[in-house]
C-alpha cells in the first residue's frame, strides 16, 4: 500500500468536515444573501447544530489518532507534497483546536451575542457605557483562551494565530511602527496641500441607476476573471466573498445611486478574494487544505484588484469610455487623468470603511495597539473612548465627534472578533510587496491593463499564490510569492511614487 492509499480515512474524515463546513459556509451566505428576515432565529439554531458537530469531529480523538498514524506513513513524503502539507497543517489545526475546551467555546460565542447586541444599542444612543462591561466580559474571556496556549511569547500571538497562523505580534508591531513613521507625516503634508482633487464625477443624487452600475460591473469582472459558470454576484448589505469550492465563488456588493465607488471597488475588492478562492488546485478540493493560507494573503488579492489595479492608471483609462456610455452625463468631460485623481482622492476620514488608500493602515495600527494594551489590562475601560480619539488626533489630525464615529464604529470587538484588525493592513503591505514581484517579471504588464487585458496577472497569481491553498504558512508564503519576507518598502514606495504627483509633494517626501 502506498502512503497514499494508506492516508484514505484520514482523507475521508478531513473531507466530511470540510463538507459540513462548506454547508455551514452556505448557509451563512444564505443568511445575508437571500433569506427573509424572519427565518433568523431557526438558521441561528440550524447554525449553532452544525458548528457543535463540526467542532466534535475536528477535536475527536480518533482523528488524533488519524494523524498520528498519518505522520508516521509519510516516509519521508517531499514536505511541499499534498499528502505531507494535508497531514503537517490538519495537525496544526488539531492541535490548536483540542486545547480550548468546549465550554470556554460556548461562553464566548454566548458572549459574541449578548455584546453584538449591545454594540448595536450602544451605538444607536452614543452612549459608551452600555458596551462597556460587554467589552470587559470579552477580554476576561480572551485572556482565558489565550491561557490555552501557555507557549506563546507574547498573550496577543495567541490571539493574532486565529487570522495570520504563525505570525508574531513582535513582527506586526516591527512593520506597524515603520508604517506609521512615514504615514503620519505623509498623511499631513498631503491634507496640508488641500482639497485639490475633483472627485465630484464619482457623486450626484440618483446619478448612477443600479441596473447601469450592475451590468458595468459585470462586464469589467468578466474580463478579470469572473465567469457566470462558477460564479454568483448578488446584493449584501456587508459585502463579502466565500468560496463555496473553487467551481462555486460567491461574491457580493452593495449599489447607491447617488455614489458610484462604492459598489464599484467593492466589487473588485471581493472578486480578487473570488480568484484566490477560484485558484486553488482542484485537488485540494473537499480538504482543509483549498482556500486562502490567511487572511492578511486573502487582503492582499482583495486590495490588489480593488487599487492597485483598479486605482491605477492604466485601469482607469480602459475603463473610462464604458463609464461615459454608463454614465455619459457624470464622465462625458472627463479625461483618463481625471478619473485617476478622483478615485485616488485622500481625506482624512473618521470611519475605517471609508478611508483612503494613504490613511487607511492608520486606523489599523490604533486598533492593533489599543487591542494588545485591553488584552495586557494596561487600558482603564471607561478612558478608552478618549484614548481612541486623542490617537485619532495624533495619527490623522482629526477631532471625533461621537463614540459612534470613534470607538464603537467597528461590529468586531463586540463579536469577540480582535486579533483580525492588523490582517487588513498586512493585506496592503503584503499587496504591495507581491505588485513588485509580478511587475519585475512581466513588465507590460500596464500596457496590458490599459487593453483591458488582466489575464496575466491572473494568472501569474494562480501559479505563485492561489494553487497552493493552505499548504504553506503565511510567511513562507510571502518569501515564495514576492521573494523575501514581509517588507514594508514596496508599500511606502508605492503610495509615495502614486500620491506624491497626485498632490504635488516633492519627490524624496
Ligand atoms: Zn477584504
């Protein structure tokens, strides 16, 4: 028999989970996609059933024993082979999933509810204090699972394993602190420059019909990679993208009528999650193994598609002519350099969602380092909206009006949900970082854009990133794909080299 042969039940038992996961994935896009508001609370128990059972068989003891059997069948397998990865990373993800115990799992999904509900409340009166002792429930809990992994270095790598495995807050905080370094500055000298910048194009009161927004939207994801045969575009109030399998992506997007980026680089954003979920082998298919290897990579494929391709150019002179067919009374002026200054215009936003490409890392580096000080108890609770809005003013020169466009803005600490924040920036970084390698190897490729052409980058990224799935942790992943580890150069020179003309800064800021 060969090893193979021999990992058959563990196979199949990896491949029932993943089912049940892929249903319970279903479901949920069911959820925010298509179903009537009162069929919630069944769904919520239909949910909270299939988690239970999936969480018993990834934690059960025989698949232990699977494991093991199948570490020791290996014989040397190459590590970089389906088998070897299969086994090395299913490990990784037992072994962290048996050490928290069921209970622990239950009161903190228990506790994601009641503090969803609060946040919702406490956002609607403005008032801090009815989320408050949600908050300090969540972190007691937090520190309780972070009490599970009694190896770690530092409590928030515990944390930050959930989104980015094998990453280290010493290393976030390294990148984090050379970010903000030139962002802070850069951020000022372009505010101080003024509203220079004409993106009144992008906005006008019932502008932008959505069935115009709609068919425009599809024909430029066709030629991007979007194929009606194994993809689905609908409507969700949070946009999202999930891989139901690599022949069944499902990607969404939200229309206004009197503004038209909105959908429109929502779009984009979520097909490029759509193409990573699309990429992976069809042999990792029904495996843990088939997907993104984190989310910070996932970011990256969503922010490249959504800027630095669709913000970029060449981009903006393919599509400008269907724009002034779409919308003729919005874009009959207008000329490809217009349109590329105002998609990338820069305002120093209050609410993350909304922020621009030069200031958006800024509002991530103040949740990545208020949630390590929460997590450590460093943070009086009832200060955290003045400390919140005291950094706002530090980072991005701006007064916060309100605990509802400051602290409370954000649904993930209510959920539970913290950790995830600095995968939204290491997605622009790591962006970045992968933009030049591709760029270095195919070197027209802008002229390509301009043409309308993005298959080569497509498939460019298949080869490097999207085949592999999970089979390789993210830092290994990063020195494969863009040939050395995380760096935060590419980033800086990117938005430099991109915003520097735009708001006329001379060269070496
Ligand atoms: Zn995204």
């Amino acid at each position: 028999m060969n090893s193979t042969d021999r990992l058959q039940p563990l196979r199949t038992a990896l491949a029932e989970i993943t089912d049940l996961a892929t249903a319970q994935a279903n479901l949920h896009w069911d959820y925010q996609v298509v179903m009537p508001p009162r069929g919630a609370a069944l769904r919520a128990e239909e949910l909270a059933t299939l988690e239970t059972i999936i969480h018993e068989r990834a934690t059960a003891p025989a698949l232990g024993t699977l494991l093991d059997e199948a570490a020791d069948n290996l014989n040397g397998a190459d590590p970089e082979s389906d088998d070897a990865s299969l086994v090395r990373v299913s490990k990784r993800d037992y072994d962290k999933a048996v050490r928290v115990p069921g209970e622990l799992r239950s009161e903190m999904a228990r506790a994601g509810a009641l503090g969803h509900e609060a946040w919702v409340e406490a956002r609607k009166q403005k008032d801090w204090a009815i989320f408050q002792p949600h908050l300090a429930n969540m972190l007691e809990l937090k520190r309780r699972y972070v009490d599970c992994f009694p190896d770690v270095d530092d409590p928030y790598d515990a944390l930050l394993d959930d989104y980015e495995p094998g990453m280290k807050t010493s290393e976030v905080a390294r990148v984090f602190e050379q970010l903000k370094a030139e962002l802070v500055p850069f951020v000022a000298a372009i505010t101080a420059k003024g509203d220079v910048v004409d993106a009144s194009c992008l906005h006008g009161a019932g502008a932008f019909p959505r069935e115009r927004q709609e068919a425009l939207i599809r024909r430029v994801l066709s030629r991007i990679g979007f194929d009606p045969a194994g993809w689905r575009l609908d409507v969700a109030v949070h946009p999202f993208a999930t891989g139901l399998g690599s022949q069944d992506i499902r990607i969404t997007t939200r229309y206004d009528e009197s503004h038209l980026a909105g959908a429109f680089f929502g779009a984009l954003h979520e097909c490029g999650h759509g193409l990573y979920e699309a990429g992976s082998d069809p042999a990792l298919e029904r495996t843990p193994l088939r997907g993104g290897t984190s989310l910070g990579l996932h970011e990256s494929q969503s922010r490249m598609w959504e800027n630095l391709v669709g913000r970029g150019r060449p981009f903006a002179g393919w599509v400008l002519p269907q724009l002034q067919e779409a919308f003729p009374a919005k874009f009959g002026d207008l000329d490809a350099d217009g349109l590329y200054r105002a998609v990338n215009r820069v305002e120093r936003s209050l609410i993350r969602v909304e922020s621009d490409e030069a200031t958006y890392c800024l509002h991530v580096i103040l949740r990545f380092e208020l949630e390590q000080d929460m997590l450590a108890g460093k943070v009086d609770l009832d200060e955290l909206p003045e400390i919140w809005n005291e950094r706002m003013r530090d980072y991005l020169g701006i007064e916060v009006p309100d605990v509802a466009q400051g602290v409370l803005q954000d649904v993930h600490w209510s959920e539970g949900i913290i950790g995830y924040f600095p995968t939204y920036a290491l997605g622009n970084v790591i962006a970045a970082q992968i933009w030049a390698a591709v760029r270095s190897e195919e070197p027209d490729l802008d002229d390509r854009f301009a043409h309308g052409e993005f298959g080569p980058l497509r498939d460019w990224l298949r080869d490097r990133l999207h085949r592999h799935g999970r089979k390789f942790l993210p830092a290994e992943m990063i020195e494969r794909v863009a040939g050395r580890p995380l760096d935060v150069a590419p980033y800086i020179s990117y938005l430099k080299g991109k915003f520097g003309p735009i708001y006329g800064l001379a060269a070496d800021r």
